[in-house]
C-alpha cells in the first residue's frame, strides 16, 4: 500500500470471477460473530424488550377506548406528528395504532444506527487500521469483507425484526395481532437493510470511520427530518425517508406489504452501488484522493486550542450545515402548523391548554428542543476526540513539550462547549431564516434565538459529564451517551408512556424553560451552567493527575 | 560531571503488571547513553515516567535537575522526545505536524527545519495519513532535531528508516552531541547503540541489570580468539577463564574472559604463534548474557547463539 495508482488498472479488465471475489467470506463471518458475539445480542435485546415492554405497558395507561382516543387527539398536532408519525388509525386509536404511530419510527432511528454502526465497524474501521491489509493479504476475496458484514448485519435485522413480531404477536395486547407485527417487525429490518446499504456505500467514500459513521448517521438524521416534514405537510417528502416506508406499511391498522419490498429494492441498490464502487478504488484509500497540504503552519497553529479547533473544524462546519438544513426543513413547514391548527378546533383548544399562545410557539419549543439533544451528539464527540488523542500516542509528543495537561485538555473541552453552542446556533438560525419566509413574520426569529440561548446550558451537561469521564473514568467516556439517549427517550416516549415528572427533571432538558410556550426563568439556566462548571472542572482536574494511557 | 537523568528505584505498575521493578538510571550531561532492552522491558515505560506522562508508584527520578512529574512544563522547554510509534494527525500536514510542536515547545529555528527537512528528504506537504512508517519517524525526528534543547530523549528513532536514513540520523546525533548536549537513546538495535553511545543501561524485566561504559562492559564478556600454532596447545582448555576452547589440527578456537587474556596469550605464545585473530566482544555478546537464558527457554542454544549476534538480534 505504499503505492497509489490514481485508479487501479484491473477495473473493468481482469475482474475476478465471483467466487474467488468471495473467498474466504465464510471464516470472516464467524470472525465477526465472533468479535460481536455480545454486541450484536445486546442490541437485538435491549431493542426487542423496550419495544414490547412499551407496549405491555399500554393497557395499564390507557384503560378506556377514551383514554386512547384523548391521547389520539393530542397526536393530532404539528408538534407531535413531527415526533412520532403520520397518525394512521387515530380515529380508532388500538393499542396497535398507538404503538405503530408513536413506536414505529422511534425504534426505526436505533435499528437504523445499529446498523450503521455495526457496518462501518467491519468494513472501513478495519481497512482504516491496516487490519483488513492483513486479512487480505490471505486467501480472501475482494468483496469478503463486505459479504461477511453484509451478511452478519442484514442477519441481525431479520432477526431482529422476526424475534420483535414474535414478541409482539405473542404478547397477548388486544389489537396487537400477528400480520401487524408482523408488518412492525419486517419494517423495522427493513429500514435497517436500506441503511446497512447507505452505511456501505459511506464506508466506499470516506477513508476514515468517523467519516463513513458519520454520513450515516446524516443519513438518519435526514430520514427522521423528511418524514416529519412530509407528515406535517403534504407527505409527499415522507416518500423519500426510509422510516416513513416502514410507517407506511401501517402495521396493525391497515396492513400493506409493497413499501417493504421497495426498503428491500433500495437496500439492494445501495448495496450492488457500494460493491462497484468498492472496486474502483484501492484497499484502505477512499474514492476522494487527499490532494497535498501547506508546507508549512499557519500562525494559528502553535497553541493546543489552535490545534483543537484545527482538528474539529472540518467536522464542526459539518454539523453546523447539517443542524442549519434541519433547522430550516422544519421551518419550511411553519405555515402548514399554522393551517394544521386553524383547520382543527380540538388541536387549537388543546394547544392553548398547554400553555403555548399559539400552534407555532409550542412547535417551536419543541424543535429547538430536538434540536438541542441532536447538538450534545457534537458536544460528546468532540470530548470523545480528545480521549482520541490520548489513546493514539498523539496527545504524547504535544505533551512532552511545554504544555500543561490542562491547556490541551481545555483546548478540545472549549471547542466542544463553544461547538455545541454553534451548532445549536445554526440550527436555529436555520429555523428563524426558513421559518421567517414561510409564516412572513420575521418577529418569530426573536423568540428562536431566546429559545436557542436558553437550551444551550443544558446540552452542555452532557459535554461537562463526558469530560468528567474524561479525566475520572475514561474507559467508561461512552456513558456519556445515556445522557442523551436518556433526554431522546423522556422527550420522545415521556407523554405517550406518561413518565412521572421526576423522570423529565432527570433530564437536563426537562428544566429548560420552554421559551417562547413559557415564560423565562433564571434559576435552572443558573444552575445548569454551574453543574456544567464543575463537570468540567472535575476532569481536567483528574486529567492533570492520572497517567495518560495509550493503546 | 552533572547528571542529566537521575533515577533510583522507580517503580511503576499497571494492575498485576510491574512494569518497572526498582529501576536505577543515570545519564550525566553531555553523553550519548544508551537504554538497551528488548520489547517488553520498560524502556518506554521509563521514558513515560521521565515525561510525566506516567506517574512512578514509588521511587525518585530527577530530570535536568527537576522533577519530570510536577515541572513536566518547565523542563519540556528544555528537551525534545521522539516516541518509537510515530501517530500523526491524519488530515495535518507533515510540515504542519512539525511546526505545531516546535511551537509548543517555544519556537524553532526555520533554517534548522529546512535544513533536516533536506537531509532526511522529507515532503512536508503530505497528509499525515499518507505517510509510510519511517516518513512518520523521519517527522518527529526533524521536529526534535531541530529544536534547540538541551536534552533528547528518543526512543527507538530509527524504526522504520532505511539504512541511508540510519546514516543521516547517525550524522545529526553526532552534531547534536558536538555542542555538549545529551541524548538518552532507546534502542533494541544494537549496532546503533554501539555506534553512537557513551554509556549504556542494559534493562530487563523492569530493572536495569547492567550499567557503564562499552569498555566496562566489555570487561564484562569474553574476546573470541582463532589461531593456529605450530604445536598443539594442550592445557589450554585447563586455565581459568579459558571456554569453548575447539582444537581442530594446528586450528585452536576459544573464548577467553577478558580478564584472564593475558595468561591465555602467554600460554600459547610458548606453542609458535602462525596467525592470530582476536575479536573482541560486541555489544551483541553482552546483550546476549543478559538474554540468552531467555533464548534457551525459547529453544536456541547457547552455542549458536553466542556466534551468532546478527540471529540473536533479531531474535531479541
């Protein structure tokens, strides 16, 4: 590999023939169950029991037909339609119903991310760390390596899926039958194939994992987005989001099975596009060529925040037009609440209920909401950088010139706070701009920007928890993560399982105040700063203490 | 003579591992000393500790005269480190990679950069991640070189460099050294340590098992020696510190402790001395002393490895 050819010249010349391009394809599958022998389970568990226990505890909250059909009034709005689906069924709102309305595309976004993780981990993390050089340089194929995670991940879907209808069918919940679970479960492994495909075909472009993990996870984020966008509005954008394919098979009120075969089209594109793809480029490199750099170092480049901000930049900008994209998908369809509302008497008493002046204040609360959550996912990673640093030997030679513990670690933990902030900015920014041309009322930007301010001490917690772990514990750096699947589970599941209070207030969004639905209050953005201090402080400290470790 | 490196002791663990077991170290200004070890001894450990990277559990160590854990700040303006496993940042520059840390450490002269940057035939316009191994050593070499300080500590420099390269490294040590400085130099090749250094620490398990200068430790090893007289030499396998000894017609070949070569010499002397080779011991040798029972245990024997250095390198 210490030759690049700009393309390799057997393209298209001297393919091998399919079988020799598979060999060894059956010993890689047993070495990755093998390295996954607990992953994998874990995940197909801990997905299987929250889903069923969510519906088993169903009957228990909603004892009444009425109970359901309040509940199905409230997921008559602009806010919760962009939290859950399209709302099939809710003029008879089953247990079924429920949980293919409010489930379906929450489980969607994991089984999406399972896959997108397990793939990327078994095709460019390995080429990326010169493993797959090795593996290749044995009696194994071109295309082994992908075989064997393709097979192992689209396995781990079906079954995944199959073991969920099962679950779910056998549960014994009135109106959760077997052909609706059926539809769930196969619809979630369907979502899970089509971006097993999507993270393959990002394992071909990128040369780094964080990269290829990273457009997948875009991916997601941009599925999630187009289907409540699509569901607010026409639907016509819910159409191109593999999640709304899998709440289009409408499972457990009007079953249809042709959007699964559409996921497992698509799926299939996305894989035979990512195997020639795969061909047109060299083990370990990517299909984007790295073109030389400066010579030599800014200015710029001499402090350890310089050289932080150096390292996140490329995937600071990133987030930031990806949060601003969000942003102004949502705010694009600020005059279809306006009109979802005005079109429905219930929703617009109900709306006023719930403390919001109007339809598009509490909308607003809660997409800057999401968006807050969605920004922490920044703020962790570029903690997660840092350890980076340390266990790759490169965090060594800058420290064994004139820099304190403290300034290095400080230079990627003020990248990560100011980041996170960024990010949220252009979210928000996002959403004012789009927002604005659509509803014609420039004042809402205002409230966005107070809204943004307000939630930006919040997603710090989890950056300020993730460097604690940091310098305290930091094998233990990925629990930094339950803070946020935490803060996504009570802002997504809380209403629909109806978590008791003390639930919301252990996330740190739960004390945010919703501007502009509430008033402004001091106190928790106050107290959130001060918790995110001593988080902070917390780490560099031990930081400063421990031995560095290197792998 | 001031000491540079000064360590008693130090001993450092992780979990049942004791990586270094009461390690003793000491380097005085203005040598080239040698830290000779195979993979696994705690070379790197040490250097950690020295760093402040890593804290010892218990023991003293001193570094140009402060304490490498609590003046790690103050004493990195003083010194260059270049580790052995080279990790650049993949998506800096190798130039940029160079100045960032010259920067650091507070500044580098541009015309000694350039100049190693010629002499090593580095591009610096590459992407870190595009670098070959000995292109990632060849990086951390200029940034260190071309740093002035007063200490480099290196550990296992030449990984990864071809033999022209070797040269050139061997050339910038010997003008670094010119000006008075001192080096602490890891290695495993001992070619290298035999070429460049003053001193060396032969470590092992975690302790340092032998320490001095090449010639105390050569006194330390035998001298191999093949002749042919006009008599053959009985008796000769009889005298004190006379081994090996192979008598093949007038061919005589044996090892003679170092010590006990003068008698040696005189006893054949008395049998008409034809021709005479003598080599003396090779840091190969001593290495081996301190090894070679881990080489029995791997199944090599003595034998072969005591004429064999070039195997037992690699084998170490």
């Amino acid at each position: 590999m210490t030759t690049t050819t700009d393309r390799p010249t057997a393209t298209g010349t001297a393919e091998p023939s399919g079988r020799a391009a598979l060999a060894g394809t059956g010993t890689l599958i047993r070495f990755v169950l093998r390295r996954d022998r607990v992953r994998i389970p874990v995940w197909i568990v801990a997905l299987t029991i929250s889903t069923v226990s969510t519906a088993a505890g169903f009957p228990d909250l909603y004892k009444t037909a009425a109970d359901r059909q309040s509940r199905a009034e409230l997921m008559d709005s602009p806010a919760a339609t962009a939290m859950s689906g399209p709302g099939f069924g809710l003029d008879d709102y089953t247990f079924g119903a429920m949980l293919s309305n409010e489930m379906l595309g929450f489980v969607a976004i994991f089984v999406a991310l399972m896959s997108v993780l397990l793939v990327t981990r078994h095709t460019r993390a390995e080429e990326e760390s010169g493993r797959a050089e090795l593996v290749r340089a044995n009696v194994v194929g071109r295309h082994a390596h992908s075989a064997a995670a393709l097979t192992v991940v689209i396995g781990t879907n079906l079954l995944l899926g199959a073991l969920i209808a099962a679950s779910l069918a056998g549960s014994g919940i009135e109106s959760i039958d077997g052909v609706g679970s059926a539809a769930f479960g196969f619809g979630l492994a369907g979502v899970g194939i089509v971006f097993t495909g999507i993270a393959l075909v990002a394992a071909q472009i990128t040369e780094n994992t964080r990269g290829a993990s990273g457009m997948g996870a875009a991916a997601i984020g941009v599925a999630f987005v187009l289907r409540a966008v699509g569901d607010i509005g026409s639907g016509a954008l819910s159409w191109l989001s593999p999640i709304g394919w899998a709440q289009r098979m409408r499972p457990y009120v009007d079953e249809r099975w042709w959007p699964l075969a559409l996921m497992l089209v698509v799926g299939g594109a996305l894989i035979v596009t990512a195997l020639v793809l795969s061909t047109r480029r060299d083990v370990g490199l990517g299909l984007r060529h790295q073109r030389p750099g400066p010579a030599s170092a800014k200015p710029s480049l001499g402090t350890p925040l310089g050289l932080a901000f150096r390292l996140q930049r490329a995937n600071l900008i990133g987030w930031c037009i990806g949060l601003f994209l969000f942003g102004a998908m949502y705010g694009s369809i600020l005059s279809d609440v306006e009109e979802f509302v005005s079109d429905n008497e219930a929703v617009r008493d109900m709306v006023s209920n719930i403390g919001g002046e109007t339809a598009i204040d509490s909308f607003l609360t809660l997409i800057i909401s999401m968006l807050a959550i969605v920004s922490t996912i920044y703020g962790i990673l570029a903690v997660q950088r840092l350890r980076g640093e340390e266990t790759t030997g490169r965090a060594e030679p800058v420290l064994a010139t004139a820099v304190p513990r403290a300034r290095l670690a400080g230079g990627h933990v003020t990248v990560a706070l100011a980041g996170g902030a960024l990010v949220l900015l252009a979210g928000g920014a996002g959403l004012a701009i789009s927002g604005g041309a659509s509803t014609g009322d420039a004042g809402i930007t205002g409230d966005i920007i107070a809204a943004v301010l307000v939630n930006i001490p919040a997603l710090w917690i989890s950056t300020g928890l993730a460097v604690a772990l940091f310098g305290l514990a930091p094998r233990a750096l990925a629990f930094a993560w339950a803070v946020l699947v935490y803060a996504l589970v009570v802002s997504m599941l809380g209403g629909l399982l109806q978590f008791p209070d003390w639930m919301s207030n252990l996330s740190p969004f739960g004390h945010v105040p919703g501007i502009p639905a509430e008033e402004f209050t001091i106190t928790p953005v106050v107290v959130l700063t001060a918790i995110t201090a001593g988080l902070v402080w917390t780490g560099i400290d031990a930081f400063r203490r421990r031995d560095l470790t290197t792998n | 003579m001031t000491t540079a490196i000064d360590v008693t002791g130090v001993v450092k663990t992780f979990g049942p591992v004791r990586a270094l077991d009461g390690l003793d170290l000491n380097v005085a200004t203005g040598e080239v000393h040698g830290f000779l070890g195979p993979n696994g001894a705690g070379k790197s450990t040490t250097i950690r500790v020295l760093l402040g990277l890593l804290r010892a559990d218990s023991g003293t160590a001193s570094l140009l005269g402060g304490d490498p854990w609590n003046e790690a700040v103050e004493l990195h303006r003083r010194l260059a480190y270049v580790p052995g496993d080279v990790n650049l940042w993949p998506n800096l520059t190798g130039g940029e990679a160079i100045d960032l840390l010259g920067r650091l450490r507070g500044g580098l002269d541009p015309q000694r950069r350039a100049d190693l940057l010629e002499r090593f035939s580095l591009d610096p316009s590459k992407k870190g991640r595009t670098y070959s191994k000995g292109n990632r050593q060849k990086v951390a070499l200029v940034a260190a070189l071309a740093a002035d300080v007063e200490l480099l500590i290196l550990d296992e420099p030449t990984s990864g460099l071809d033999p022209l390269m070797e040269a050139v490294f061997t050339e910038c040590i010997s003008e670094f050294m010119a000006e008075g400085r001192t080096v602490l130099l890891s290695s495993h090749i001992l070619a290298e340590v035999e070429k460049l250094c003053d001193r060396v620490s032969i470590i092992r398990e975690g302790r340092v098992v032998e320490s001095g200068t090449l010639d105390d430790l050569r006194h330390l090893t035998r001298t191999s020696v093949v002749t042919e007289t006009d008599r053959e030499p009985a008796g000769l396998a009889d005298l004190p510190g006379v081994h090996e000894v192979v008598v093949n017609g007038n061919r005589t070949e044996f090892e003679v402790d170092t010590d006990h070569m003068d008698a040696a010499l005189r006893h054949i002397s008395g049998l008409g001395v034809r021709s005479l080779i003598s080599q003396p011991p090779t840091l190969e040798e001593l290495f081996m002393r301190h090894y070679g029972d881990e080489l029995e245990a791997n199944g090599a024997g003595r034998h072969a490895t005591a004429g064999n250095g070039q195997g037992a390198g690699d084998h170490a």
